[in-house]
C-alpha cells in the first residue's frame, strides 16, 4: 500500500504490474465506516490479481482536505473519483480504468464514468463500471437514511432532544449531509440518465427481486446496450454493519475479482494529454515494510502518514504548520472496529484544531485495525479489549515520547478509553486521559461471551420505555419483548453478584483484586497518585456510567478523594458521540485538558505539573 494525496484527497493505491486498474468509489457517511475493512481488503485483493487498485477519500470527508459542511459535495466528489483515475493511470500505468462502486459510490462512479466518457482527455472513457448495492433513486436512499437515524434516536439516543440540523440538512448516526448535498441526491435517478457510460456492467444487489431498483437498473443499462452482468449481494448485511462486527464479503470479492480478469482493451487511442508513464518496478504486497511516508499540507496543518511499533501500525501525525509543536502531544486510539478518523470525522477534524492552536496529535489504528499493514479481515469485539491493542496504545505512547513529546495525553471514547486506560496504567509516560463512555475497566471472559448482546444501563432502559415510538414499534411486531427482557434480567443479575462479590471482600478485609469493583478503585488510586490528569466524561444515562456507579458508589463516592480525577456528565451525549453535541463536548475537554495542562507545566519550567489543574 502507497500513502497518495492529490487535488486534496488523501488515498492508498495498492499497487500491481497489470493494465487494468480499479478505482474503488467508496460510500458516504456511516457506510463509508462500517465498509473500510472490506474495502481495504478489496483493493489488496484486487492487487493480488495483478489489478492495481486506488482507494480514496471523498473531498472533505476522512483523512482529505476541507470542512465536513462545504458546499457542492455531491459534484465534488464525482470530479475526484475522474482525479483518482487520472492518478492511476499516471501512477501505475493503467491501460483499462475500471469505477467500482458501493452504494451511493456506485451513483458516484456512474456520475464520474459520463463525464470521463464526455472529456477529450478520457476518450473511449471508462472500460467498465461495477456496481455494488447502488443507490438508484436519491429520494429512497434519503428516506432510508432517516429512518435509520430516527431508529437509532429512539433506541438508544439520550433522553435531552438534540438540536435539529440547518434547515434541509439531514442527519445520519455521526454523519450530516448538508441541504445542497440533499437537493443533489433527491435528484439523483440512475435509471432516468443518459444510456449507461461503460461498455460492461456488473451489478451485484443485495435484494434481488421483481421490485429491486438495482435489477431495473440493469435492464436500463442493457435496453441501452451495454454488457451487463448480475448476481446477488449475499454477504452483504455481514459486511454493512458497525465495525466491529463488520465482516469481509469473500465469496462476493472473489466473484468480483473474476469479473474484472478478462477486461478487454480499450478501442479508442490513449489521449495525448494524459500519457502512459511506465509504473515503477516494484511491488509492494498488501501492507509491505517498504510502504513510504507521505508529510503533506492540508487546512492550515501539517499531516504525516507514520508507521510505527516495528511498521507494525498505522497513524497520522498532525502537527502545527509553521512553528515547533507544543511539549504535550495527544493520541486517539480507534474507537470500537473503527479506523482513525473517528465518527462523524471526529479525530480528523479535532487534530487538525490541536494543530492550528501549536499542539501536535496522532491519529492511531493499533495493529488490527484500520489501514495498519497486517490487519485482519474479521473482528470482534472480545479482540478490540484484547492485550494486543492494549499493547498497540502503549508502543505509541513510547513512539511519541522517542519524537521529544515530553507530556502524552490519551483520549478514547468506548473501547479507545479503554485502551487509553490501560496503557496508562501500563507506561509510566502517559500524563494526561480524557475518557468518553468507559464502558469497563477490566475485560473479563464474562465479557467475551456477553459481548455484542446490546447492554445499556437503567436509564437508558427506562428513557426508551418513555417513547412513545418505541412501543408503537413493539406493537407493529418490529421489536420483540423477549430478547429486551433477557437483557435486563442479566444486567440486574450482574449488578447484584458483582455488589456481593466485592462485599464478601470488604468483610474479608482485603482487596482482592479479582473483583472487578477492587481492581477499578486500585486502577484510578494508581493513576491518582502518580498525578495523571484523568478526565471523564459519561453521557447521563449511559451504561459505562452504571459501570462507574456500580464500581465507586452512586454518588462515585469512592472517586472523591482523588484530586487528579474529574468526572464531567452531559445530557447531550450518546454513547458512541454520534451526535454532534456530544462529539463537541468530547472535543472541547480535549482542548481545555490540553491548555490546563501547558498551563501547569509553564508554570513549573521545563517539568511537568507538579499538582492537579481541574478545568470544568
């Protein structure tokens, strides 16, 4: 994998000796998340048939250029995809260029083909397209998208309403479209556009039937005579799932990669204003050693691509543009299966706000994630809690301090508070944590087998009781009682055993750490008096909060003698700061826990602060 940014997109090209290339259009929003390690191992496989294959960001989403809310999205993005081509001809000296798109990537790809297929500079256009679960109407892709987002609310958003985006906006999970990106998908009709923009077509749908709009597509595209190929989309569900349950569609990727072998050449002559540039002589496999570092500007900030604990993972150092970085230095570890930009773009755009104010930040994947060299095509969430990762965080912590950060703070939301936890409680040079949602404070194999059941605290059981959309749904057949029972029967029976566990302790007069509750309270007694500024930051009814409670008193009496822990709750925030209140309450305690601590250390010299800054 080679680290590429051009015309403000930042991408990998996997690279390979053959003539056709694959662009891969990625989806928008959540799907562009819950796909990315399918994605990535689509485009190493692609490479080991000998395809080179570029995968990239939209402009302003990801690791590219610009803010979340700039205009003309939609025709943007469509202009990169033709970039990206342009990019893998040039680089890899691709004869054939194949758009392969998932979703609202397909519409992209369908959008970037008819313009290629219109440029002089792109004659014969495009070889083929693939299309994968294509968005063919953009109304019922919006209509889907808000009733996602509206499920989710009603499932397990906060009981506090959040404000309503700008007037024809949508939200989705973490993810906004904006009222012109919206005005363009209502527009969108793939089966009422000009006759199909490639001479072959394979379309894969996941809902075969007399009623896919995907199957109707097809027929469009053959009506106009194109080659068109289908099959169906089986493992799709598996694959388009939150990440950490996300699995990678091998049979389909197989079926993929067999499609595209025997592409022919394109009839029309190479343009003169794009010519061949004969590819380099080597070849990286998926992940090689080799992989060069890429140091770019981008939006006021300088960004370089890093590996690190033995090439073993992946981040994105951020740095100030012009001047030395401040001594303090954050991380963030991957939030659940994620890869590093984080929810709603969270990291990225929080890093390059450190940035621009002189503090540098790393954007981590831990070796089983994201784009590190050797990740796995399957994840759980049992391995996210693993030692691995745990180990990851804290091989970044020394990684940053071998660069002269002399003060690391570490900042995770779920699964990346915990790995923050333990790699500080694991290496002595962590100075500062700011932790969102800290679901658990150790990861047991009662964990293992409970993992993935859906656990939420009381409150956020009885806040769902208290919408009335909720019961209309258990009415209409659409959530089923029995299961939501069993939940709350084994979270009350945790509760009591746990309570009785660590009371048998108490009488005992020990402190045995084999109890949950002990280990949590000798955890932060621990970080306390070593004087590492711990933040933590709990939605109001979320269940990492009924897991504080659970350890250190209703009231977290048992946290009240530490002077260097502070415990902030928000009624805003979700539990995986989907929503934008929440992401920017994480963000500005970052930014305060950063300035009290600079604060501190300026005001004992070269040292690191000597006593606790409490900023509220």
């Amino acid at each position: 994998m080679r680290r590429l940014m051009f015309e403000g997109c930042a991408g990998w090209l996997h690279e390979a000796q053959g003539k056709t290339g694959v662009v891969l259009c990625a989806p928008l929003g959540h799907e562009a998340m819950w796909s990315h390690r399918a994605w990535r191992h689509l485009a190493d496989d692609l490479a080991a048939a000998g395809m080179p294959a570029l995968r990239f960001d939209y402009p302003c989403t990801g690791d590219s250029a610009g803010a979340c809310d700039a205009p003309h999205f939609v025709g943007r993005a469509a202009a990169s995809i033709v970039a990206a081509a342009a990019q893998l001809r040039a680089l890899a000296g691709a004869e054939r260029i194949v758009l392969c798109g998932l979703r609202a990537g397909a519409s992209l790809a369908v959008q970037a083909a008819e313009a290629m297929r219109s440029h002089p500079a792109w004659q014969g256009g495009v070889a083929a397209l693939v299309l994968l679960a294509p968005v063919v109407n953009g109304r019922a892709y919006l209509r889907e998208l808000r009733a996602l987002h509206l499920n989710w609310l009603n499932s397990v958003g906060p009981t506090e309403t959040p404000p309503p985006p700008p007037a024809g906006a949508i939200d989705v999970l973490a993810f906004r479209f904006s009222a012109d990106t919206v005005r363009d998908l209502e527009a969108l009709r793939l089966d009422r556009g000009t006759n199909c923009p490639a001479p072959r077509v394979l379309v894969l749908d996941p809902w075969p039937g007399t009623a896919s709009a995907a199957g109707a597509l097809a027929q469009y595209y053959t009506d106009g005579g194109a080659q068109v190929d289908t099959a169906g989309f089986t493992d799709y569900a598996d694959m388009m799932q939150s990440a950490e349950f996300a699995g990678v569609p091998a049979q389909t990727w197989r079926r993929l990669v067999q499609w595209l072998a025997p592409v022919p050449v394109a009839s029309a002559p190479r343009s003169a204003a794009l010519p061949a540039v004969r590819p380099t002589a080597r070849r990286h496999l998926p992940g090689a050693a080799g992989a060069a570092s890429l140091r770019v500007a981008v939006d006021g900030v300088v960004e370089e691509s890093v590996w690190l604990n033995a090439r073993r993972q992946f981040g994105i150092l951020c740095m100030p543009p012009d001047a030395a970085a401040a001594p303090v230095a954050v991380i963030f570890p991957n939030t659940g299966g994620n890869h590093h930009v984080g929810d709603g773009r969270m990291f990225v755009t929080l890093a390059r706000r450190l940035a621009r104010q002189g503090v540098a930040s790393l954007r981590l994947d831990v070796s089983a994630l994201g784009d590190s060299p050797r990740a796995p095509r399957s994840m759980s969430i049992p391995k996210i809690y693993s030692p691995g990762p745990r180990a990851d965080v804290s091989a970044a912590v020394d990684w940053m301090r071998a660069r002269g950060f002399r003060c690391i703070v570490l900042a995770g939301v779920c699964s990346g508070a915990f790995l923050s936890l333990h790699a500080a409680l694991a290496n002595a040079g962590v100075n500062g944590l700011v932790l969102a949602n800290l679901v658990k404070f150790r990861w047991d194999r009662a964990d293992d087998r409970n993992a993935g059941r859906g656990a939420r605290s009381w409150q956020g059981w009885l806040s769902a009781a208290r919408r009335g959309g909720n019961w209309q749904r258990v009415l209409q057949g659409q959530v089923r009682i029995a299961p939501l029972a069993a939940a709350m029967a084994r979270h009350a029976y945790r509760h009591a055993t746990e309570r009785v566990a660590f009371r048998l302790t108490r009488l005992r007069g020990g402190e045995d750490l084999a109890s949950a509750t002990a280990y949590a309270r000798a955890a932060m007694r621990s970080l306390n008096e070593r004087g590492v500024r711990t933040d933590m930051l709990y939605g109001s009814e979320d269940m990492g909060l009924d897991e504080a409670q659970l350890r250190f008193g209703r009231d977290l009496e048992a946290l009240a003698a530490f002077t260097h822990i502070t415990v902030h709750r928000h009624g805003c925030m979700d539990h995986a700061l989907f929503l934008a209140g929440g992401r920017q309450v994480f963000c500005d305690q970052v930014v305060r826990h950063v300035a009290g601590t600079l604060a501190a250390m300026e005001a004992v010299g070269e040292g690191l602060p000597r006593a606790a800054v409490k900023v509220c």
